[in-house]
C-alpha cells in the first residue's frame, strides 16, 4: 500500500470521475437543450411553446388532455417550466397536468425549470407535489442541474424543500461536484454550508 491517505481518489480516478460527470452532463442535458430548439406539432405544445396562454385555455377547455406529450416526452408543462412562465404553469397544473411526468431522459418538469434558473415556476411545481429529489435516468436531480448551471435560487429552494445535498448521481457525482465542475462558485458556497449541517 502506498502512502495515500485512502479517502483521497488517486489521479487517474479523479479523471476518470471527471470524464464521467462530463458524459453524464451531457446525457442529463439534451432534454433541456433541444427544449428551446424543436418546436412541438400538437396544438397545446405549440401554445405552451409560445407562451400562449390564451391557446393553452382553449385547447384545455375544448377537451385537450394537459398530459399530451411530443415525439421527446415533453408535455406543456415542461415548455412552459422551461420558459418560466409560471401563469401557464398554474393553468396546466388546474387542468390536470401531472407534475411528476417524464421525457425520454427521465426529466421532470421541475427539473427543466431547476435547469433553467425559473425560481417562481419551480415553487409552483413544489406546492402541487413535484419531488425535490426526483432522478432522471443518469440519478441527476433538480438541485444537480441548479447546481451545474449555476441557478443559486433555485438550488436554496430546492434545499428548503428537503433536498438532499449529499445525494449522488449514477456516476457518484453530488450537487457539489456538478456545481465546482462547471465553476459555480455561488452554488458551491451554499452546497458546502447545506453539505456540512
């Protein structure tokens, strides 16, 4: 046994650890990504879309079901997470939309917003019962993609709502790390302190 302290990962783990949470970001997030660049064909995607409230009333109010999803999984109450347009949120959730569906990634709508900084979208989430630590199918969850882009509000809510800071992904990779790999220095701060109580 050489003279390395047993809890230290040797060079060679720590790049492999890297590479991995690098893979592993890049698996986590395409679903937020091609979010903003494939435009949906259903009548009531394209009004949450486009952040059409008026469209998403009426294609709710004629019968549309709010859990319709496109070729990805993504139902409207994810575009309109991603947008962070929270009236369209509450009008969804009134009309039946399930805050617990996924895309073909394992994303929640809740992640999507964590994702996207959208703070007043994610609360909204959280009061109709959406996990604070749901996994996609890396084990990333909500606080991981607050912290790995650097959506401080977010991540200091999901944590006052029972998020567990010393969670790890698939990979063994914990908010901390998402957030001091992608140079969050803000997010690092509040996951040290939460990591440490």
């Amino acid at each position: 046994m050489t003279g390395r302290n047993r809890t230290q990962p040797s060079p060679a783990t720590r790049t492999l650890r890297g590479l991995a949470l690098v893979l592993a970001m890049a698996a986590a997030a395409p679903a937020a990504a091609e979010i903003s660049l494939l435009a949906p064909r259903d009548e009531l995607l394209v009004a949450a879309y486009n952040q059409d409230i008026d469209g998403v009333r009426a294609q709710l109010t004629g019968g549309a079901s709010a859990n319709r999803v496109d070729t990805e999984g993504r139902t409207a109450l994810m575009y309109a997470a991603v947008s962070g347009n929270a009236d369209i949120v509450r009008v969804l959730l009134n009309g039946g939309a399930w805050v617990e569906m996924r895309d073909r990634f394992g994303n929640t709508a809740l992640m999507l917003a964590a994702d996207r900084g959208r703070a007043e979208v994610a609360e909204l989430l959280l009061e109709r019962g959406a996990k604070a630590d749901a996994e996609n199918r890396q084990g990333v969850t909500p606080l991981m993609q607050a912290a790995a882009s650097g959506r401080v509000e977010v991540a200091r809510l999901l944590l006052k709502r029972g998020a567990d800071a010393k969670r790890q992904d698939y990979s063994g990779f914990s908010a901390l790390d998402w957030a001091e790999r992608s140079n969050q220095r803000r997010v690092t701060d509040v996951l040290k302190r939460a990591a440490s109580q």
